[in-house]
C-alpha cells in the first residue's frame, strides 16, 4: 500500500472504528442504551414506591394548573433568543433576533427529537456556524456553547438569591445551610475565573501562547481564546444576559410550582401529607433542573432522579419524581412548539457589511501591495 499504510496499520484501524461508530447501527445501540438508561430509572423508583403513575392522575383535577405552566414556559424562548441575540453581538456574529428565535426554538425542538442530552445544542450550532459563514464558525459553535454556560450558571445564581431572601428558614436547615455556602463558592469562583480567564494579563501572557501552540490546531484555539476575551469589553451585555437568565429561571420555577400545585406530596417522617414550603422548594428546584440537564430527550431519566433525591433529601418531601414526570410531559409539549420553525427555516446568506468587507479585503493582501 502507498505511504506503507496497510490494512493493519493504526491509521486504517482509527478510520474503520470512526465508520462503525458513524453506522446506523451504533448508532441505534446508543439509542436504545439511553432508552434503557431512562426505563431503569423509572422502574427503579416505582419499585421504590417513590413513583406512583396514579399520582400523575391528580393533574386531570387540577389541570389548569398546567395550563398556567406552560403559559408561563413559553416567554422563556423570546427571553433565551434575546439573550442568545447579545451574545452574537458581542462576539462580533452575524445573526438579527428574528434569526436568533429560530435557532433557539430549532435547538428546544432537537433536544427532545435527538436521543442526546442536549442535543439541541449541537443542532443550534451547525445553524449558527453556517449562517457565520468561514472563518466565523467556529466562534459561531463557541457562541452557543456560552450561551448554554449562562443559562446553567444562572441556575446557580437563583438558588443562591433564594437562600439569601429565604433567611432563617435556611440557617434552621443544616442541609440547606451548607447548600447555600456551596453556592455561594460556586457562583462567586465561576465570576473570579471568568475574569482570570479573559484579563488583558493572560490574554499576552507568553507562557498561554506558547501552551497553547503545542496544541493541534492552535491557530483555531487561539482565535476562539482571542474571540472570548474580547467579552472583558461587554461586561454590561453579560450582566443583561444573566439578569434574562434570571428572569427565565423564575418563569420555569413558577411554572413547576403550578405543576405541583395539582400533585400531593407526602410527608417522609410521617407519612402524611405535606405541603411544599415555598422557599426551600425554590432553593431545591433550580438544582434538580440542573441536573435533569444531563437526561435523555430533554431530561428524562436524570430528572426524575434528582427532583426524587433533592426533594426527600432537602425537603423532606416524596412526590419529586412525580413532579419531574408531569414537568417532562409539559417540556414535550412546547418543544413541540419548534416544528414549525424547522419545517420552514431558510438558510439566509450574510451579506457584510462594506467596511467589514473592505477590512477583511485589507487583512487577505500581501504587506505593502
């Protein structure tokens, strides 16, 4: 073979595993692995009695509290397009916030559709990337991965806020009390090392460089360094994205407490029923949503888990998997909502403009023509 590069060699071994991975037959086992994956969960925790199907039977008695959920759902998505808008601009990205809607309800409609968690994302980002056009798409994926950083940081920042107006019911909850100083050092480190990250300092810092090109394509890393640096310039864009977030967070968080408003929870010392203390459910909620982040098709399987784990834990309450169940079934339903957006999106070509035009033409010509 040319290149001494037989069939044994490690280069064809390397190709044939990418094509069997890339087969639709792996890509099928990975499907029903995470179908599984959820499947186990469920059964788990009806095995468990920690899930009763009958209880969702509740919500057909108290179905206008689901009505007033997923109302208070569908603001999210102009709020997530707007905050996705200011990110582009910053980055200096192509992209009205018409464009910015789509791309948010094309990424909610493929979280579901694609067996991945978050899946959407990925969707999202060749969208993004080939509206940028080359040499911007990479930036582009960068855009959307950002954005998604945010939007979990603000998770974050909400349940902290919530344990600071919360108060004495907190400092009379060990469990929630340590919870509110790991939140506290999250937040507050992610904001110290974001900072860090982009200061004029390590932006020329020699020994980042040199690091930097020992990587394979470090002409792309270094870009995208240069390209989320330059974000130390839009301090108040990133404040008005987190605020969005924020805002966001409470929508959804509302929306969960209309939900369980037509479910009963039970009291796990005594066995009877309880009600949901408003403040340390508020505290608890953002973090089970931040872990039903890692489930299938929008968070199956790992909500469940952890609406089930943090409410007993936290709370003291049974009923969380219940809650994550009617909440998945509510989160379906609008991210059915994005069908239309994919059915009709049409790719539209970015035009620049002439100076940015005319500075690109300067950058491609030689020195001195």
């Amino acid at each position: 073979m040319a290149d001494g590069q037989g069939a044994d060699s490690p280069e064809a071994d390397t190709s044939q595993s990418a094509r069997h991975r890339g087969s639709p037959a792996w890509r099928a086992a990975k499907a029903l692995a995470k179908v599984a994956f959820v499947a186990g969960i469920l059964a788990w925790l009806i095995h468990q009695d920690r899930l009763r199907v009958s209880d969702l039977g509740e919500l057909r008695h108290g179905w206008i509290w689901a009505v007033y959920a997923f109302l208070l759902f569908l603001p999210a998505f102009f709020l997530c397009a707007l905050r996705f808008r200011l990110l582009l601009a910053a980055l200096q990205l192509p992209g009205t916030l018409r464009q910015a809607f789509s791309w948010t309800m094309i990424g909610c409609f493929f979280d579901l559709a694609m067996p991945l968690s978050n899946g959407g994302d990925l969707v999202k980002a060749y969208y993004v990337a080939q509206h940028a056009g080359r040499g911007k798409r990479s930036v582009a994926v960068l855009s959307v991965v950002l954005d998604r950083v945010v939007g979990l940081l603000a998770l974050f920042v909400f349940a902290w806020l919530v344990c600071l107006v919360a108060g004495r019911q907190v400092d009379d909850n060990p469990d929630l009390l340590r919870l509110s100083r790991i939140l506290l050092v999250v937040c507050a480190g992610s904001v110290i090392l974001f900072f860090v990250l982009v200061s004029p300092m390590l932006e020329r810092s020699a020994l980042r460089k040199r690091l930097m090109h020992a990587l394979p394509y470090h002409a792309k890393f270094e870009a995208l360094y240069v390209a989320f640096a330059g974000l130390r310039r839009h301090v108040g864009v990133l404040v008005l994205m987190m605020v969005l977030s924020l805002v966001v967070q409470v929508l959804g968080c509302t929306g969960i407490l209309c939900l369980a408003q037509g479910l009963s929870f039970t009291d796990m010392a005594t066995g009877q029923p309880a009600e949901l203390q408003l403040l340390p459910t508020l505290v608890v909620l953002p973090l089970a949503v931040f872990v039903n982040t890692f489930g299938v098709a929008g968070g199956f399987g790992a909500g469940e888990w952890a609406f089930d784990w943090l409410f007993g834990l936290m709370l003291g309450v049974r009923g969380g998997a219940a809650l994550a169940l009617a909440f998945h079934g509510l989160i379906v339903l609008t991210r059915l909502l994005g069908i239309p957006f994919v059915v009709l999106y049409r790719q539209e070509a970015h035009t620049p403009s002439v100076r940015a035009a005319a500075m690109e033409m300067e950058e491609t010509l030689p020195e001195g023509g």
